[in-house]
C-alpha cells in the first residue's frame, strides 16, 4: 500500500520477527477469519440474552417491554457491521507483494469455508475487530475529531514548529509515523506537503487502513455501529445503536506534491537504515515494545543528526499483563531519562495534555490518559551512543 489510491502494495506481514512462513501464513488466516467469524459470534452473544430475558419472571419482562425489540435492531446493526467487514476482507485481495500465500483462497473466501477447523476464533479475538471499528471513529469520522485535536494536534503543531512550510521544502522533510494504525495522523501530515510514511504491524489495522486510504467509496458513505458491543454503561439504548459515517474527508484527496505511504511490519525489523529520517512522530507507540529502551535506540539509530523525536501518549505497555510475554515497564520520569541519556537534547515537554483514545462520547463512562509531549533533537554532531547498564 503505498499510499492513497496508488495502487501499491504492502511487503508480506510477518506474525513475529523471525517466524516461519507456515506460522506467518496461520497468523493471516486467523486474522481474515476473526474479520469473518464477527456476526456469529456477536450474534451468539445477542441470542443468549434474549434465552436469559425468556427465564425472567413475567412482572419483570413486562418491565422490559422493548427489550425484544431493542434486540433485534442491535442485531440488524451488526449485520450492517458485518457487511462493512466483509468489504474490508474483500479488498485484501493482491495487498501484498508476492502475496500469493496471503491469498483469500488460502483461507477460505465462501460462506461454506468459513468455520474452518484449523481456524478457531473466540470472543478475545473478536475484541480486536471491535476496536477496529472504534478505530475508525477516532480516526475517520466527524465524532473522532475531538480526540484527533487532543492526541494528533499537538504533534502536527510541533512539526511545523520545528520544519515550518513556509521556511523550508516540506516535501524534503522526511516524517515516519510508527504505529500509524489506519493512517490518519500520517496523512494529516502528508496533507501539510510533508514526506510522510506509516508504519503499521497489527494485519488488523492494516486491513482496515488498506480499505480506508486505497477502497472508500467517498466522503460520508459508510455507515458502522461502532458502539453495538457496550453493553454496559448507556445513557440510552439508542446510544448504543447510534450510526457513525466515515470517512469525514475524502483519504484520496492530497497535494500534487506530497508523499504518503504505508509500510506493513515491525518497527525494529523494517527501520535499520542510519540516519534517514529528519523526524520521527509517534502516537501511543512507544508502549507497544517488549523493551521500551530498544525503540529508542531505534529512533536515535534512524534519525539524521538535526532530527526531531516527537512522542505523545500514555504508558500503557501492551505486554505487561499477557501470559508467557515478557515486558520491560518503566516510568515517564525514567522513560525521559533514558532518552536523554541516549544524547538527545530537550526541545520541549508539556506535562498538561489529556486524551482520550476510542472513547465512546456518550458512554457514562469516561477514560481520559494523561499524555505527556515530549520533543527531543539529535543533536547536528551527536555524541556516541551511552553504554548500558544506565547509571
């Protein structure tokens, strides 16, 4: 996929550095039949309900009297999600170089095929196609627009602050965003005439964003209901059931001279080229490490002396509670010191920014992260790398 309506293609994805291709290949097919498996299993969960409402006495039913009701339009909801899945599957198809083992004939493309036997998809997996959906309203539609100005605003300003368009060639300045999930930071960035690229390793973001940047029909026209699956904590049924239409600009749509691209992998494994990048801008990325410090490095390794390092975001760190997944976890405080450490110089640091991240603005519950800015530059001759064990 190398950018909106190009027609390019992503390399082949990778489950984990250094699998093997029978594991890459199963990892594929898992993903593309958790995109499939999503309106039986939501469904499932619908229709357990309704057998437990049929257990309820009468005088209590009869203080639900919409309740069969409200079930079956959350179930015509999740048929329209289905729908806008299946696309997202559909458009797959010839993503990828040499993609001839990421092929849907590999994994079955029929409704008869579908449930395959090496191909088990449970409720877990299925949480991550719902946050694919709730991705797509950060990302993509008008709703999304307030965290967009919280998380994405702030480094957009920083990067015209430190490469302004009007003192010098934007499309000579390098941007790489890593974890770029469906790309709309990186394409704000290519929109100002920035050479921008994403980078992506989740197949579940890069499906979606494949879809979104190279396939949407068009401002506006799609309808999802990303909100079915919050059972818990509604103001109001229709809350739960309200639509969200993306996208709200159109992704093909981008100056002549601008560059936009994504890149399909590990952070660590795709960028080892020194001193290639004039800015490095990331958005709750940097939690997403096994070892947070080996990122940095990374950055300090593919950023061309002069280069900027913009990070904005919590410190969350995806692995720390997963079984047998081993996770370094550190502070803010310690996380600055090591990048400091590192010989990066301090720009700038903003301690008072808040976000919220595929929040449901109507839920009675609200997440809000505090997400510090930090900005540093590699310095124009910097010093060597520290040694390690930091002191």
């Amino acid at each position: 996929m190398a950018g909106p309506r190009q027609g390019g293609k992503l390399p082949p994805p990778r489950a984990d550095p250094g699998d093997d291709m029978d594991k890459e290949i199963k990892h594929f097919k898992k993903v593309v039949a958790t995109f499939k498996k999503y309106r039986t299993l939501m469904h499932s969960k619908v229709k357990g309900g309704m057998r437990y409402y049929d257990t309820l006495p009468s005088h209590h039913q009869a203080l639900l009297p919409d309740y069969t009701s409200q079930m079956n339009v959350l179930t015509a909801a999740i048929d329209n999600n289905h729908k806008f899945l299946a696309e997202i599957v559909a458009s797959i198809e010839g993503m990828f170089e040499n993609n001839t083992p990421y092929s849907l004939d590999r994994v079955g493309n029929g409704e008869a095929r579908r449930t395959r036997a090496d191909v088990e998809v449970t409720m877990f997996d299925i949480d991550r196609v719902r946050t694919t959906l709730k991705q797509f309203v950060r990302d993509w539609s008008d709703e999304g627009r307030w965290e967009r100005e919280e998380s994405y605003q702030p480094i957009i300003n920083e990067i015209k602050t430190w490469f302004p368009p009007d003192k010098c060639c934007a499309r000579d300045v390098k941007v790489l965003v890593p974890g770029a999930g469906l790309g709309r930071l990186a394409f704000e960035i290519a929109r100002l005439g920035y050479d921008c690229q994403g980078n992506e390793f989740s197949l579940f973001m890069l499906f979606a964003s494949n879809y979104i940047l190279n396939r949407s029909p068009g401002v506006n026209n799609v309808t999802i209901y990303p909100w079915v699956s919050h059972a818990c904590n509604n103001r109001a049924f229709k809350d739960r059931v309200r639509p969200v239409v993306i996208p709200d600009i159109d992704p093909s749509v981008l100056p002549t001279h601008s560059s936009f691209s994504m890149v399909a992998g590990d952070f660590l494994d795709v960028y080892t080229t020194q001193e290639s990048w004039d800015c490095v801008a990331s958005c709750f990325f940097l939690d997403t490490a096994h070892n947070i410090i080996s990122y940095v490095e990374r950055i300090w390794l593919i950023l061309k002396p002069g280069g900027v390092f913009i990070n904005l975001g919590p410190l969350l760190f995806h692995f720390a509670d997963m079984p047998d997944e081993d996770s370094i976890e550190v502070s803010y405080n310690d996380l600055k010191r090591i990048i400091l450490k590192h010989g990066f110089q301090l720009l700038k640091e903003d301690d008072s920014l808040q976000s919220g991240y595929i929040q449901n603005s109507l839920s009675l519950l609200q997440y809000r992260y505090h997400t510090p800015l930090l900005v540093v530059q590699k310095p124009t001759t910097p010093p060597d790398p520290p040694s390690l064990p930091y002191p």
